[in-house]
C-alpha cells in the first residue's frame, strides 16, 4: 500500500471499503449468469477483488443484472433493490437490460431497464465475457471513488417517478412505498 | 488485572480477525486462486459499519448485542498464555455456560424477523450443537476428572508439569474425540448446515445487513478464536503468547483443510457422524479417564 | 401459639372464602388475595425462628404437634409467594368461569394444606395434611371437566397408592417406637436394624417419588399439568409437586439422619447411588421427550418431570455443595416454572384457549410482558449464567465431577442442553416468527397477570446475581442435617476447589454488553420495517404463511423418536387394564339373580360345615 491509498482511506474510509468490499447479490436473472460462475470461481477469482456472492439482498451491495429481464423477474428485481442497503451499486451486465437486446420486439420483457430502478453501469455483449466484469468492476471504483455511482440517491429522489413506472408494467404493487411519496402523480 | 480485561479481548479480536482473513487466503490456494488479501475481513467490517441496515424491532437489535456480549465474556474467562483476568469464577463449566450466550442471543435476534429462514436456521443450529454437545461434554468431563478440578487454568498449570493432556495415557482418546467434533464446533463444512447459504440463504443472518451483519461476522472470528484456544488450553497445554499462538494456527489450519475439500452434511447426516464415532470415542475416554489414574 | 394461628387463618380464610363468595364476586376476590398475601406476610415473619413443638390437639393419647425451623420456613415461605401470586393471576383468567367460589376456595385449601405439610411435627398431622393436599389437588385438576377428569383420576389412584406406602409406613412406625412425633423417631431409629430402614425408606420413597414424578411413578404429571386451569398448573408444578422433596429432605435428613443414610447398602450399590442414577434417567428422559411435545403445558409439564431431576439428584447425592445446589434447584425451578406457567396464561388468555405451538406465533410485539417473563423463565430453565438456576445447577454439577462420578453428571449436562432445544421451540413458536392474521388485534395481558410475571421476573434475576439470598436460609438448612457449613456470600461460593463468583460474572457481562452498545450506536443508524418486510427471494411475503413452527426439529426427531416412548406409562396402563379384568371378573360373582346368591351361602355353610368338622364327614 503506498501513501497516497492510506491517506485515501483515513480521509474517506466509507468509499474506500465500499470499493473493495463489493459483495453481489446472487440472483439469477438471465442467460447471462452462466457466466458468472467462472468469475467467482478458480479460473477468474473474483474474491481477490472483494467481490463475493452472497445469498440475500440484505447483506450486499452490488446487483448484477444477468440478462434479460422479464415482467415478472422485474418484480423480483425491485423487491431485492429494495430490500439491499444503502450505498448499492447496480450493474447491467449484457446487452438485453439496455436495450432489450435479442428481446426487442417481446412482449414480455422490459426493454429499458435504467427506467425501474437507476443502474450504475452496464456491461455490453451478448453475453459479455467474463473479463468484462472486472472491467466494470474496476470501473465501477472509479465511479465510486469521484463520487458518481450515486444511483441509490436517484433512486431516493426520484422515487414518485420510479414508482410510476413500475406500477405502469406490473400493475399495483403489493409492498407500501419504500421513500415516502408526497404526491401520488395523478 | 484492568490492563489484562483490555488486552484480552483486543487479542482475541485481532486473532479472531486474522483467522477470518486467513480462512479464505488458504481456501482459495486450495482452490487454486489467489484469493482475497489477508485484510480483507477487515475491509468487510468497516464497509458494513458505513452501511445503512433494517431493523426489525428491538429484539432484533437486543439479541446480537447480547450474543457478541457473551462471546466478548468468554473470552474473559478463557485463558490465553496464562492471561485470564477472571479465573476463578466458577472455571469451566461457567465457560460451558457462558458459550450458550451467542446462539440464543442470535436466535433470539433472527426471531423477530418472521423469516422461516431464520427459524429452520435456529432449529438446525440447535440440533448441531445438542449433536456435538454429546461429545463434548464427556470430553469436558473427561478432563475435569482427570485433572480433579473446574478451573481451566489449573488444568493448563498442570499439563505444564504434566506433559500435553492430547498425549496423556487417560486422555489421548478426548482428544481425539475433541478434533473429531471441532469443525462442528466451528461450524465450518461439512458443518456449516445452520449458515447454509444456498439451502437456507445464510440462515439466521438472512436479515442482517449493515452494522448487524458487522457483529455477527466479529461474533464469527471470536466464536473461532475460543473454540480453538479452549482445545489448546486444554489439550496442547498451553504455552506462553507465541506458542500458544503457534498451536492456536495449526489446529486452525488443519480445520481450513477439512473444510475447502468437504460437501456439506444434511443434518441428520451431522447428527448421526457425531453420535457416532466421536461420540463413542470420548465415552470410552471418559472410562479411561475414570479408571486410569 | 402462632402457628396454629397461621394455619387456623390458613383454613378458615379458604372457607370463608367459599361463603363470600354467595354474597358477592368482588368481595370474594379480593378476600383470596388478601388471606393469601396475609399468609405470605405471617409466614415471612418467621424467618430465623425455630421452635419445636407446639401441641396443638389430642389424637388417641398422642399429641399433635406443629414446629417450625430453616426448612420448614423455607418451604412454607415458598409455597406461601406462589400461593399468593397465582392467586392474583387467577383473578383475570378465572373471570367468567363457572363454581369460581369453589375454585377459590380449593386455591386456598391447597395452599394451607401445604403449609400445614411443612409445618407438621408428627406424622399423624403431616398425613393428614399430605391428604387434603391430595384430594383437593384432585378437585382442582378435574376442575374443567371433559379431559381433565381422566388426568385427575390418574392423579388420584397414583396419589393414594403413594398415600397408602407412607400409611403403611406410619403404622409400622408407631408398633415399632410408640410416638409418631418426628423428632422422636429420628432419636429412636438410630436403634432400628438396616433391613427396617430400608424398608421404611422405600416405603416413604414410593409416597415422595410419586409426589414428586421420580421417572417410573411420573405417569400422571404430564396430563394434570396440561388438563387443570393453568394458574393452579402453576402451583402444581411449582410448589406442590415439590412436596416431594420436602418429604425426602424430611426422611431422608431429618428421620432417618445424614450419617446413616449415606450408609445403607441396598444390594449390589448404596440406597442413595440408586436415588441417584434414578435422579439422572429423570432428567435426561422427560427433556427430550419435552422436544416432542406441541401443547405448551404438556411441554412445559414434561420439564416438571426433568428438573426434577436435578433435585432429587442433588438431594440424594448429599454433599454439603450437592445437597444446597438440590434445595436451592427446587426453588429456583419452581420460580421458573411458575413464570412461564404464567406466560402460557396470558398467552392462553388472550388467543382464546389455544396452547397449540403450531398455530401460535409471533407475539412478541403484542404481549412484551409475558415474552420477557418467558424469555427469563426459559433461561432459568436452561441454567443461563445470571439467572437463578445457574448457581443450583453449577453447584450439582460441580459436585459432581470433583467426587468422580461424570456419568451422573452427564446425565445432567445433557439434560440441560435437551432442555434448550425444547424450551427454545417453546419460545419461537409462541413469540417469534410470524404473527397469525387472526391475532393482529390481540391487546397486551391484563395487570393482575403482569404484576406476579413482573415479580417472578426480577426474582430470576435477583437471585441469578446475588445468590447468597437463598443460599444464606440454604446453609442453615443444611448444617441442621449435620453438613460441614458452605463457604457463602452474597455473590456466589468459595471454596479451595473451584469458586463461584455471580458478580464477576454480571460484570463482565454487563461490560462486555455495554462494549457492544456503544460500537452497535457508533454504525449507521439502523431504518425500522414491519414483521412483513422479509427477504422471501424477491417475493413480497404471503402473509400468515411465512411462518415455520411445525416440525421444528425435524431431522432431530427422525432419529430419536423410535427411542422416546414412555415405557412407563405403557407398563402402568397395561396393569390398569389387567387390574379392570380382574375386577371385571370378580363383578361377576353379582350376578344379580337370587338363586345365584342362594347358591353362595350353601357353598360357604357347606365350607364352614367342612372346616368344623376337619374334614372327617368324608
């Protein structure tokens, strides 16, 4: 560690164990898991990064979105964003939660996934091989060191119009509101 | 006596932390990966401390307090290299008693959460320890008649003059019975069936983010520091700080071994391995200890 | 003169109870809280005093005698607070039951019957005593009918066996030293042969075992437990079934004296090793039994049996530590029992009825009181460091193990940790885990239950940090037996071989505690959801099906069940099934028809003829 890391983390310790501390949330959403696997196991070892898996949304702090996403896996989605504390990073990791991908013309699967919840960053590729994921991971420490992976104070802030939208897709959800809602945009 | 009530747990706190990183360096060389810098647990704690957590009520907040508070207690009264600031207050079995802290404080903590995944966690956590619980107390009673006392640090004095209780002729089977049991002790794999995560996710920690999930893992690294300092206190006799150290890694590292090759048991499975063998081992221990003077 | 005071109260206030009672609920309420309280307050007075002797009436030539000294009072203290206290939790439970005036006045009648018990000095008093005890403990459990009826019979038949031992026992005392006054047969029974002791020993020890549900006589305790109107399953379990082992401390230390009951050889081992190993099957069977159970009481009922264990084992041990940690144990675990019999009230009180583990759940938030008091109850039970228990149960243990026998004291150690599991199941499936739709508007306990929950609470705790209260009476119990006096203080037990020291133990914790609040405040202010907000892998939570009680130990019982059945209670309704044939068959001679009568007294002329005449006539 030289001296510029150590005076780093006494000045800002949050961010900096944020960054190396990055446990994802394993959640299968697509075809794009299949690579994920590799990553955390012996032929990529992601671990050497800080990056584990763990098994609930309340324990981590890094969402990958796998692949594509269906209306109902994006209730699940949202459910397990929720549920994931503050500061949480997410990652769209191949090319069907930009954009739909392959999906374009489904009627069943969400095109635009930034519009649900706020994404940090994404992961283009179809799938993406599993090198990509330390480059947004990498990326990723980049954005938290200069303070712009701040999708979590969006998803706050914003919270009336993420609500909207997803009440559009999936209809009135069950859960109350997690951010108080001023006005209910009617 | 103040200066040993600090030290103590900063010790055991420091090991306990060192062990937690060392754990996943050496499993992952097993595994053939670089695996994560030694300071890694470290990082984890310090990054869930700045996380923000649920709570699901005051008993969730009260039950890991007082689970780490018991671990932090034990730890008193455990002696490492002679150190044990608050020996002579009812010695071992207070020890055996003190030890129930954690899980209850734990469970009681996950109970409020009304997550069926914490409550089958409990349950097999309970079945695990009244599985190992069976040995283990013949083994305790084994070396408690042995030696003809309560106090752990007595029975530390006199292996000094004795020789390791391990290679003793009355208790050689113990502690065999004690390594048997220790990765259920532990809890790692085969054992790790109360924190399975793929099963149960993680059990009773399902609902514990942020600065919960930051005591648990700190109740984590001291629940393994005593489960190992009480095996060398009372079967490796001992030692002054850097041999007992020293002995303290080798056990840990033989349990690190055990655990990166091994699946996990079903419960019944544990159950039936440690009424088994280790089981049967340690009674007939206490026999010879009974009847070899 | 006092005593026959206390007890004159004692039974006169049950009676008058019944009559209040004609003339106005209210009145009759508040005059059972009153004599009981006035009971407690008379018999707490007494505290230090010993007198002997207080004849009191004439029984065909022999006088009755009432005396009181440390064991007495320490019993009669006991049983006096429980008295009082389940008096006053009744006041709501029983409220709008029907025969609430003989309820009350049985309430009390139990309760003057045991005080007469520990307060008798000969033993024509302290059978007749131990009888009314018997038979309104009869009344009050078959006191809700339908299912109860059968418990209390089995109660019954099992009592008056047990009554008809020491009656046995009381007549061939009186042929053999001509007084029945207790200290007299402790003077004459020195003399006595071995094979005499013995005998009256196993006599009184079939009285008290049953009293008290040593492991073969326990049938009954499981189903009076469950089935009587629980503040009295409070104090049957904790005072009444513990009359038990005032009887055995009484014969065995004060009858038959400590020198030589220690030194009777029953066969092949000592009487007491015997006591002993019988002591240890109590405790270890009935525990994990317990595990099986999913009616609270029943579970709760079978711990009864288990703990008892302890005591007797402690009892018959009988080492100055053994024999403290076996009275301090009866204490401690009557206050435990009582608490959570109490808890199981409230709880039963409020959810209309219902004791079932498995539809239970979740009331933590609704009820704090009754959770807290069952949270201290089960550790009491458990033994957990700074609860009462703890102290009796180290004592034992401790015992134990210096004077080599670790079977025994594995028996114990096992028992302990088969009494987590099962008093823990207890706890979550009441309190914890999900809360039942059909509870959500369930309102707190009413005061009157809270208040002996409240008392009982800090109790476990008081006396779980400053042991020497109990232990300090304890002591001169124990060196009126004869016992080398214990080193005691108000915080624990010094000895050379081991000490006990609570206050370092609450210290340490206490400090450790407040370590881990302060690093607890120092993280990120935690954010409060409700019981709904659960992780259900990206589900929202169905509610009142997100709960897992049934089956708790699932794995566990797959392998122990075939090994837990309760053999005695097979063997005991086998006989009581052979027993019924047999008098069936003897019915039968009553025919009904005269001709067959007629028939009889031919034959028995015809047999007398033949007698008389010494068989010549053929």
């Amino acid at each position: 560690m030289d001296r510029n890391k150590i005076s780093k983390w006494l000045k800002e310790p949050d961010k900096m164990s944020g960054k190396y501390s990055l446990w994802a949330l394993y959640f299968c959403t697509g075809c794009g898991i299949i690579e994920v696997p590799p990553v955390l196991t012996s032929r990529w070892d992601a671990e050497r990064f800080g990056v584990i898996p763990v098994a609930t949304p309340r324990q981590a702090n890094l969402f990958l979105i796998t692949g594509y996403v269906s209306v109902k896996t994006l209730r699940a989605i949202i459910r397990s964003y929720e549920q994931m504390p503050e500061p949480k990073y997410v990652v769209g990791f191949g090319s069907c939660p930009i954009n739909g991908g392959m999906y374009w013309d489904s009627y069943n699967t969400i095109k635009h996934l930034d519009k649900y919840i706020p994404v940090d960053g994404w992961i283009a590729g179809c799938p993406p091989r599993p090198e990509a994921i330390f480059v947004a991971v990498t990326h990723l420490w980049t954005l938290i060191d200069k303070g712009m992976a701040k999708g979590y104070v969006k998803y706050r802030e914003k919270y009336e119009l993420y609500r909207r939208n997803q009440e559009k897709v999936l209809g009135t959800l069950e859960w109350p509101p997690l951010f108080p809602i001023k006005d209910d945009g009617k | 006596m103040v200066i040993k009530l600090i030290a103590l747990p900063l010790i055991a706190f420091v090991i306990g932390i060192f062990f937690l990183g060392l754990f996943r360096k050496i499993t992952a060389r097993i595994h053939r990966r670089y695996g994560p810098p030694l300071t890694q647990p470290v990082i984890d704690i310090i990054k869930l401390f700045y996380q923000k957590s649920v709570s699901h009520g005051r008993l969730f907040d009260f039950g890991i307090i007082v689970s780490l508070a018991g671990s932090l207690a034990v730890i008193l009264f455990l002696p490492f290299a002679g150190i044990c600031p608050l020996e002579s207050s009812g010695g071992l079995l207070v020890i055996a008693y003190l030890l129930l802290f954690a899980p209850l404080g734990i469970a009681l903590s996950g109970g409020e959460a009304a997550n069926p995944n914490i409550s089958i966690g409990i349950s097999r956590k309970l079945i695990l320890s009244l599985g190992y619980e069976v040995p283990l107390i013949l083994i305790l009673l084994a070396v408690m008649t042995h030696y003809k006392t309560i106090s752990i640090a007595q029975i530390v004095s006199m292996q000094q003059k004795t020789g390791w209780a391990v290679f003793s002729a009355p208790l050689f089977l113990s502690g065999i019975s004690y390594i048997l049991i220790l990765p259920a002790m532990l809890g790692v794999r085969p054992f790790d069936i109360a924190s399975a995560p793929q099963e149960i996710s993680s059990g009773v920690k399902v609902e514990y983010g942020g600065k919960f999930l930051a005591l648990a893992t700190i109740e984590h690294a001291f629940h393994l520091f005593i489960g190992i300092s009480l095996f060398v206190n009372l079967f490796l006799g001992g030692g002054n700080v850097f041999v007992f150290f020293l002995k303290m890694i080798f056990v840990f590292i033989a349990g690190v071994f055990v655990h990166s090759v091994f699946p996990r048991f079903r419960t019944e499975q544990a159950v039936k391995y440690l009424w088994g063998w280790p089981a049967l081992i340690a009674l007939l221990g206490l026999v010879l200890a009974v009847t070899v003077k | 003169m006092t005593l026959k005071i206390l007890l004159l109260t004692a039974f006169g206030g049950a009676f008058v109870t019944y009559f209040l009672g004609k003339v106005s609920s209210k009145l009759r309420n508040y005059f059972a809280v009153f004599v009981s309280l006035t009971l407690f307050v008379a018999v707490a007075c007494l505290y230090g005093k010993s007198a002997e002797n207080f004849s009191y009436f004439k029984f065909f030539g022999n006088t009755l005698v009432l005396r009181v000294n440390s064991l007495s009072w320490f019993f009669a203290a006991a049983v006096s607070a429980f008295g009082a206290l389940s008096v006053i939790f009744s006041l709501d439970y029983m409220k709008g039951k029907e025969n609430l005036d003989f309820y009350y006045m049985m309430m009390l009648l139990v309760n003057a019957a045991m005080l007469g018990i520990v307060f008798a000095a000969d033993l024509v008093s302290f059978f007749v005593f131990w009888e009314i005890m018997s038979w309104s403990t009869f009344l009050l459990i078959s006191y809700s009918g339908k299912n109860a009826l059968p418990a209390g019979i089995k109660y019954i038949v099992m009592s008056l066996i047990g009554s008809m031992a020491m009656f046995f026992g009381i007549l061939s005392i009186y042929v053999n030293f001509h007084t029945l006054i207790i200290s007299e047969i402790a003077r004459g029974i020195v003399s006595a042969s071995s094979g005499y002791k013995i005998f009256i020993l196993v006599l009184f020890g079939v009285t008290f075992g049953i009293k008290s549900a040593v492991m073969p006589l326990h049938t009954w305790l499981p189903d009076a437990y469950t089935e009587s109107p629980t503040p009295f399953s409070a104090v049957l379990s904790g005072m009444l079934t513990r009359m038990g082992v005032y009887g055995f401390l009484l014969f065995f230390y004060v009858v038959a004296g400590a020198s030589f009951f220690f030194d009777i050889d029953a066969g092949i081992s000592k009487f007491n090793y015997i006591l002993c190993w019988l002591g240890a099957i109590t405790i270890v069977i009935p525990t994990f039994i317990a595990m099986l159970q999913n009616d609270a009481k029943k579970l709760l009922a079978w711990h009864g049996i288990g703990q008892g264990g302890y005591m007797i084992l402690g009892i018959a041990f009988g080492t100055s530590l053994g024999l403290a940690g076996g009275i301090l144990h009866t204490l401690n675990y009557s206050i435990c029992i009582v608490l959570l019999f109490m808890s199981v009230g409230a709880v039963e009180y409020r959810c209309g009825g219902v004791r079932d583990l498995n539809s239970l759940g979740g009331l933590i938030k609704k009820m704090p009181v009754a959770f807290a008091g069952a949270l201290l109850g089960i550790s009491g039970l458990i033994g957990l460091p700074l609860t009462n228990s703890f102290v009796s149960k180290w004592l034992i243990y401790k015992t134990l193990i210096l004077k080599s026998h670790p079977f025994l004291a594995f028996a114990a150690l096992i028992g302990t940790w088969g009494t987590i599991l099962s008093v823990y199941k207890f706890l979550h499936n009441n309190f914890l885990g999900e809360l039942p739709e059909k509870y959500e508007n369930i309102r707190k306990s009413p005061v009157s239950m809270q208040i002996p929950i409240i008392i009982l609470s800090s109790a476990i705790l008081l006396f779980g940090i400053l042991p020497g209260i109990p232990l300090k009476v304890i002591n001169t119990i124990i060196t009126s037996f004869g016992f080398n006096s214990l080193n005691v203080n108000l915080w624990g037990i010094a000895s050379e071989t081991g000490t006990l020291n609570t206050i370092n133990i609450f210290t340490a914790i206490l400090i450790a505690g407040s370590v881990i609040w302060m690093l607890f405040r120092v993280g990120k202010k935690s954010f409060p959801v409700t019981q709904d907000d659960n992780y259900a892998a990206g589900a929202y939570v169905p509610a009142g099906k997100y709960n897992y009680t049934a089956d708790f130990y699932a794995p566990l019982f797959k392998i122990v069940k075939p090994y837990l059945m309760d053999f005695a209670d097979k063997f005991f309704g086998w006989l009581c099934r052979v027993f019924t044939g047999f008098s069936e068959g003897v019915r039968k001679i009553y025919a009904g028809d005269v001709g067959y009568y007629v028939l009889y007294i031919l034959f028995f002329a015809a047999l007398l003829f033949f007698v008389q005449s010494g068989g010549k006539s053929w």
